[in-house]
C-alpha cells in the first residue's frame, strides 16, 4: 500500500533521507504542505513522524534494509548524531571515519544502495558544514561516494520536487505573490521577458534592476530573457558600448538566452510604418519641433492631419531617401489631438537620420522611434511580458495601440518603480559631464553609480539581487538611503573576506617589547578565525612593531593592552615631542595576562618596514552636495569640493597574494576591495561601505573638513536665550540680577587657578 509522505520545503533542517527514499522506492507520494508542522508518513493506516523511522518503514517496504543490522542501525545513529555536532575537529574525525570505511567499499553496507546510504547521505545534505567540507576534497573516498547518491536519477528527482515546491512557496509569499499578480497569464515554461538597453553608455544601478528582475522572472517561470539592442539613434549608438554592456551584464550575473538589436527588424519597421500610413492611422508632418511641442500641449491638430494617404507615402520616401526635403519630414502616428494623456497626441513614430549606423551603415535614413519600435520588436520576438518602470506609465496606453492598430500579438506590461539613491545622479547627460570635467577617473569611478562603478566599490552581485528582490513591486518613487544595500552587502562579504591588517603611515610609533622574540619569529595563523576555509597566513613576530599614533595616544601609562594574535603587554613609558605627537613606546610582553580584561585590542606590524608592502588606502563622498537635484538645479553648484580621500599606510606581506577585485577586511579599519598596483609599486584598497551611519553619511559638512578646521567660536555672535524674542501676554519683568552677566563666588580652602581658556 502506497503511503503519504508530508513535509514542508523550508523545514530545518530539511529531512532530504526522507524525501529521496520515498522516490527511491515508489512506495509514498510527496506532498508539500507548507503548513505542516514537521515530516509525516501516512501509511498502513499509521502515522510516522520521526524520519528516522520514515526512512525504516519506507526502506522495509521497498526491500532496503539489510539483514546485517548491526552496521545499519550504527549509520542510523551516526546519522542522528552529526547534525548535533558543532565542534569542528570532531566533524572533521567523523568525516575521516566514514572516508576510511569506504576506502574500499561503494556502499556504506553490503554491495548494493540501502537505507544506511541514504540516512547517512540526508543528514551530510542537510548540514552546511559538512557539504563545505566535502567540498575541500580531503574526503575523497566520501566524496566518490556522495556525489554517487545524489547523481542517481531518483535522487536527481527527489531534488527537482524540492526545487519545483521552493520556487511555489516563493511565488506565494508576500513579495512573490505580489510579482505574480504583476504577471499577468504568465504560465510556466512560457514566459519570456527582455531587457532593452540603447548602446549609448555604459549601465548604472538603475538598469540594474531592470536586468535583474527580468532575469528573475525568466527564471521563476522556467522561460527565456532576451537582450536586445535599442539601437534607433545612430547619433549617439557605438558598437563598443554594446560590447561594455554585455560586459556589465556579466558583471551582474546577468545572461540572456538570446542577444538581438533593433535594427534586425529595420525592414519589418518600415513595412509597418507604411501599412499604418495607407490606413490613415499615420501621416507625414513638418511642423517646426518647437511649435509641434506647443500645438500637443495645447490640444491643437496639425494642419496635415488630414492629408491624403498619397502625400503622405511621397513624403515619407523623400524621408527614406534623406532628400533636403525628406529632412524636413517626420512621420507622427494618429492617435489623438486632445487626450488628456498628452503621450497620445499623435507621438512621432519615425524620423530622419543621415549619419551612418554602427550596424547597417548609409542603408537607412530613417529610423522608428522607441515608442513604435519597442511593441512591435516585443511582439516579433515572442516577449509575453514588459517589463518597464513606471516613468513610461503614461506612455502604457501608446504601447497597446501600436499593438492594437497593427493587429500584432499582445504584450503584457508589468511596470515597477524607478532606483533612485540620495546624493546620486543616474542622469547619463550630468555624469558625462562629470567624465568630461575630468572630476571622476572615468565611468567605472568608485563614485559613479554604474555597474562598473559599484562593483569597483566593492558591491556583490548577490548583495544587489537581494537588495532588488526586497524592494518587491512596490510603485513608491522616493530616493532611497544606501544604508540597506550595503548592510546586505557587509553580510555578504563578511564571512569569506579574509583578514590582514594595515598601519596608517602618518605619525607611526616604534615600539619595543621586552621579552619578546630576539629574531623575528614567522607564526602560520588563519586568514579568517570563524572560517578556516579561507585559508592561511603568515605572521611575524618581533621585539620592534610599529603601532598607530591614534592608539599610541590613547595609551595611559602602565596600562595593559592586548595585542591582537599575540597576547598582552604592558605600556612602561611613552617618548613624545614638543607637539605632543608619540614618538616611542615600551612595553613588556605579558603572555599570562588574560586578554578579556583589557579595553584596547590593537593591530600591529613588525618592522622592519622594508618587509611590509606600502599601501594606499581610498575613500569616497558622495560626488554631490545634495539629497536630491531638483529640474532647474544646475549640478555645478552642487560639487563636492572633494570626494576622494586617500591614506597612505604599510599593510602586512601577505595583501601580496590577493588579486584584483579581491575583497578583504583589513582589521579595526573595514572591508576593502583590492583595486590593483600602482606604476610606483603601491597596493590600491577601496574602502567599502558597511551600512553604518558614519561610512555612508556624506562628509563634504562633516567636521574636519578645509572648510571647518579651528573655526574659533565667536561667542558675542552666539544668541543667549534671554536674547530670543518670545511672543507672549505676559507683562515684561526686569532682570533679578541686572543686565551684567553672574559670576557665582563660593567660600573654598582650595587654591585658586587661572582658567585656562582665558588669554
């Protein structure tokens, strides 16, 4: 008798023995109810709710358990136990058993699959520790074994359900329901979205999130995305840029199933474009384009509204032919003179261009416009769903006509909210200018919100899809704080960015340890403490290291300091120079000092600096004084004065290994992306964000700055509170105690001492 197995896809930890036995063997359905409150088998008129037991009575039934039960029920508790164990040796020494055993074996038990195999595979599956360890391929003999299991069809089956029952519970939570609805007879394995970029620049955050969720949604559906080229101007297209943007789409993530542009369709175009025109749903018109702008606002047709089909055909081919008086010509399509949707009055839907296209040269002269291009193209193409922001909400109605006149397969739109970001310009007009003024290095500026740019600041793709995904549907147009993006961003980077340290240059102190190492010692020591995956590096110990003057200073004599990977010390005596800068420490090591009762753990370096690597340490403003630029802002008035900070400091010899692109955390100052080496030898770091208030907030009024230093308070110019007119009905009341200000006097033994802030 078949039973019933329950089970919910987002239980923790996931019982993957039971789901993949009952594939195994045929001898229960899978039901995912995400209401269920655990795994349950229905079956012979029982119910079982431990999988330790649905695995024995589903095993038993469909002839898996050996007669050998001895070795079963012993993988049975192995199984039971490893998702308990936290201690890293001791995973690691119940992974080296199971290896050892199957040395020389191909199942945990006898010569064929059984339920020890797959009790011992689910509890390995289910913990995220231990697939990461399999992974290092230190485990060979387990891991030949592993990677059987779960390639076996049932497995591969058993998997795919889990997929297909995710991907359900995502469309019907709270975000993905709302995306769902947005997607109007989407049906699985027929959706195709697209993301059309016009080849003109290079993409910012903005596109980012477009890109993103049509991505998101071929895939959710089991569909296609498309990338299509909007290349209709040929004044400001290049073929390059198409080159930088599939390159920027890589740099997301991003992937289409299929790459097309536009100007593949030129010939279709034009044959639509004619066919509208002999329906007298289109005309020709020359009317100047400032007085074009004036009649649409004011509801006024054009005098050649009315023309005949001929005229309007003739001068279309003068058009085609960019004759002096084709140029003279555009063709507008006739949908209204006076809606109150201004988009609907009679838009323009193709125009002269005689400058050569980068991909059909002095072929045409005319070009369609995005507006009659883009349904068309969608609708060639196979696009079920448009995915657009709602800036273009207006224009929704525009869209479906061209459809509707043409009598072309329909299109759905679902439109989402624009990206804006305080202190950020997405304008491609103001960043070219900012390219131009040679205020950025370029458009993949730190600075710049390309995404170019912000993956040169450290940004992660996964931290960015997150990001997009929250936002959810939502049709809001605020400018958003970037605090979110890169909080999501540091839980990213943070358990994978292996750890060095750095000194800033500027006022470093030597200092010498007593009892310290009388030649440098080299200690092998984990990149990262909480994940030894990352790897390993190399320490010196010394009796001479240098130390920063900002934690030089903060030392208080005979105070005991940890220093970090090291131990204790005491602070004996401190030199310093007629400024009050430190010059020199001394401390005695004292390794028996319990570290947990000290207030100062400070990063070192051993010297001497010969041995260190000499680095440059970056970081930005906001290129922007201002939350947000209204229309009539001239963006020159709003300049940071200056934006990038840099600091020149020694990091330790092993930021020798990294690559570019790189991130890590340099410890007690942040996490760094690695931006390269300079022609002079230096390590380039970009300092990245990590979501607190003081790395993102904007430090162009920030005190400290060349516009705010030793500013003295006048205090004459400071209002008292008597001086603050207050409106009242009370009567006025002279001073108590005169205009004069009160000094208090009081009776003390104690001497008296000049104050002294006074000259």
């Amino acid at each position: 008798m078949v039973g019933v197995l329950t089970l919910k896809s987002s239980a923790s930890p996931f019982p993957y023995a039971a789901l993949t036995i009952a594939t195994y063997t045929q001898q229960a359905e899978v039901n995912f109810d995400e209401s269920a409150s655990g795994v349950s088998l229905d079956i012979n008129g029982s119910q079982i709710t431990s999988e330790e037991e649905i695995v024995r009575a589903l095993a038993k039934a469909g002839g898996l358990l050996m007669t050998v039960q001895r070795w079963t029920q012993a993988f049975f508790i192995l199984a039971k136990t490893l998702p308990t164990v936290t201690s890293f040796p001791d995973l690691v020494a119940a992974l080296d058993s199971l290896d050892d055993h199957l040395a020389f074996r191909t199942f945990l038990v006898g010569h064929d699959l059984t339920a020890a195999d797959i009790i011992v595979w689910g509890a390995l599956k289910g913990s995220i520790k231990l697939v990461g360890l399999l992974k290092n391929n230190k485990h060979v003999h387990l891991n030949r074994w592993y990677v059987h299991i779960e390639s076996l069809e049932s497995t591969q089956l058993a998997l795919a359900s889990l997929i297909e029952a995710k991907s359900n519970k995502a469309r019907s939570n709270k975000t993905a329901a709302s995306f769902t609805l947005g997607l109007p007879n989407a049906k699985e394995g027929q959706v195709v979205t697209r993301f059309p970029p016009e080849p003109s620049g290079y993409l910012h955050i903005g596109h980012a999130k477009a890109a993103m969720l049509n991505q998101y949604f071929a895939k959710m559906y089991k569909g296609k995305l498309l990338i299509r080229f909007d290349d209709t101007n040929p004044t400001k297209e290049r073929t390059e840029f198409e080159e930088t943007i599939l390159e920027d789409l890589a740099l997301l993530d991003v992937h289409g199933d299929a790459v097309s542009h536009t100007s593949d369709y030129f010939d279709q175009l034009y044959e639509l474009a004619i066919r509208v025109i002999k329906e007298r749903k289109a005309y020709a018109d020359d009317t100047e384009q400032i007085e074009m702008r004036k009649q649409r606002w004011d509801g006024i047709a054009s005098r050649h509204r009315e023309d005949s089909v001929e005229d309007n055909l003739k001068h279309f081919a003068e058009m085609k032919e960019g004759t002096e008086e084709g140029l003279r010509w555009c063709v507008r399509a006739k949908m209204s003179v006076d809606d109150p949707n201004k988009a609907l009055r009679d838009p323009v839907i193709y125009r002269c261009n005689v400058l050569p296209h980068h991909r059909t040269g002095t072929k045409w002269k005319i070009y369609p416009t995005y507006d009659f291009a883009c349904p068309i193209v969608d609708s060639l193409e196979g696009v079920t769903h448009a995915l657009r922001t709602n800036e273009y909400r207006d224009r929704n109605p525009q869209y479906y006509w061209m459809i509707e006149a043409l009598q072309l397969r329909p299109v759905f739109i679902w439109d989402f909210s624009r990206l804006n970001f305080i202190y950020t310009l997405l304008s491609k007009r103001k960043l070219h200018w900012f390219v131009d003024q040679k205020l950025v290095s370029g458009w993949d500026d730190p600075r710049f919100p390309t995404v170019r740019g912000i993956r040169r600041r450290g940004l992660t793709v996964e931290a960015l899809r997150q990001y997009m995904l929250a936002q959810g549907p939502s049709q809001a147009i605020v400018s958003l704080e970037w605090d979110t993006l890169w909080t999501l961003n540091k839980k990213v980077i943070d358990p994978v960015a292996p750890r060095f340290w750095a000194i800033a240059k500027q006022n470093m102190v030597p200092v010498t340890i007593t009892g310290g190492p009388v030649q440098p010692e080299v200690k092998i020591l984990p990149k990262h403490k909480k994940n030894p995956d990352i790897g390993e590096k190399k320490t010196v110990f010394s009796s001479n290291i240098l130390v920063e003057q900002e934690d030089a200073i903060s030392f208080d004599d005979q105070e005991e300091v940890t220093l970090m990977d090291w131990g204790n010390a005491i602070v004996r005596s401190k030199t310093t120079d007629a400024s009050g800068k430190i010059t020199a420490i001394a401390m005695d090591l004292n390794l028996e000092g319990d570290f947990r009762k000290t207030k100062k753990k400070i990063t070192w370096l051993a010297s001497p600096v010969e041995a260190l690597v000499e680095t440059t340490l970056l970081d930005y403003d906001y290129l922007i004084t201002k939350k947000k630029l209204e229309e009539d802002d001239d963006v020159k008035d709003f300049v940071t004065p200056v934006s990038e900070f840099r600091e020149e400091a020694f990091a330790d010899a092993n930021v020798r290994d990294v690559k570019k692109g790189d991130i890590i955390q340099f410890e007690r100052k942040g996490y760094y992306i690695f931006d390269g080496v300079t022609s002079s030898g230096k390590y380039e770091f970009i300092c990245i964000p990590d979501g607190r208030a003081a790395s993102i907030a904007s430090k162009a009024a920030a005190p400290g700055t060349p516009a705010e230093v030793a500013k003295p308070i006048d205090k004459a110019s400071v209002p008292q509170s008597s001086d603050i007119p207050v409106v009242t009905k009370m009567y006025k009341v002279d001073k108590i105690y005169g205009a004069d200000d009160v000094v208090p006097t009081s009776e003390t033994k104690m001497y008296k001492v000049q104050n002294v802030y006074e000259p």
